[in-house]
C-alpha cells in the first residue's frame, strides 16, 4: 500500500509516518516510480509505535523496544535488555513528575505571595 492509504487506515499522517522510516522504525520499499510501498503489517507496526509514543517514550527507546513488542496493545516478548530499558525509562518519568511537583509547588507559593 502507499503511504496515503496506510495514511489514512491508521489515522497517522504521511509527513509522520515519514518521521518514523526516517527514525528507523517502519520500513518502506520504494516502488520503480520512487513512492514508498508498505507492507500490510505496516498497519500493526504504526498501532504498535503510536502506543509507545503514547506510553511516554522516545523514539530511540521504541527502536530498541519494538521488535520486542508483540500485539497493538502492545504486549511485548521479554527480550534481552528490556526490563532494563523500560525500568529506566519508568524511573527517568518518575524523576520528571517530581521536578513538575516542585515546579507546581514553587509557582502556587508565588500566586500565594502575591495575595
């Protein structure tokens, strides 16, 4: 399929799916006229990336994640590593919630002061 039909069964824009072969993350093979083709897993592969975008991780971690990933939940096959990864990318979240937590905290004294 070309890249508007995968465009629009996933609900995901040309200019990102773009984005993702670029960053390594879906594979695209070029027809003799030069479009991209896309293979009908390619619709999986998308739901799977659009999750773990939506989990909080970048797209480096979702390269080394990804062939781990199994289902459009995604599930995922405990491969080598990715407790690891996943822990501390967990980890990394908890550290930016508490920053926000004082952030939050030092903004509302502010409001607080001003009366």
């Amino acid at each position: 399929m070309l890249i508007g039909e995968l465009s629009r069964r996933t609900g995901v824009s040309a200019r990102s799916l773009r984005y993702y072969e670029a960053q390594g993350l879906l594979e695209a093979r070029r027809e003799t006229n030069g479009y991209r083709a896309y293979d009908e897993d390619a619709l999986a592969s998308v739901r799977k990336i659009r999750a773990l975008l939506r989990a909080g991780l970048s797209t480096e971690v979702i390269r080394q994640v990804l062939p781990c990933a199994r289902g459009e939940q995604p599930g995922f096959d405990w491969c080598e590593d990715l407790r690891a990864i996943l822990d501390g990318e967990l980890a990394d979240l908890d550290e930016r919630i508490e920053a926000l937590r004082r952030s939050r905290g030092a903004l509302a004294g502010l409001l607080e002061a001003r009366g």
